[in-house]
C-alpha cells in the first residue's frame, strides 16, 4: 500500500490517538486506530512535502571571501 520506510510516517501517533478517540466514543477502538492512523500519515506526508518545498526554494548560501587579491 505505501513505499517501503513510510509505512509508518504518522501512523503510530495517528493510530494511539485515534484508538482512544473511538474507544471513548463508543467500543471503536479499531476503527478509530485504523482512522487515525491514515490522518497521521497524510499529516506526515503534508509535513514533509513543505519541508522539502522550503528546503528547495532556500538559495545556497555564499562561499566565503578567500582573502587572495
């Protein structure tokens, strides 16, 4: 379903969430996890894609002077 490493981008802390959210509502435990788990990776996701966004619209930094005239 996902690319290899990124199973688990988000989920973890999605599903822990999401499971205490359903079971409080009402003995949905699992259906809260496996929801929470797929809003937690699309957050991860998100997240990534502006860090890369801003990682590649930040210009290089100058090289220093080297002091030779």
């Amino acid at each position: 379903m996902f690319a290899a490493g990124t199973t688990s981008a988000g989920c973890g802390k999605g599903a822990v969430a999401g499971g205490v959210v359903g079971h409080v509502a009402g003995k949905h435990g699992v259906a809260g996890a496996a929801i929470g788990c797929a809003i937690g990776h699309h957050s991860a996701k998100k997240k990534q894609a502006a860090a890369n966004a801003a990682a590649s619209t930040t210009p290089p930094a100058a090289a220093p002077a080297t002091g030779t005239k």
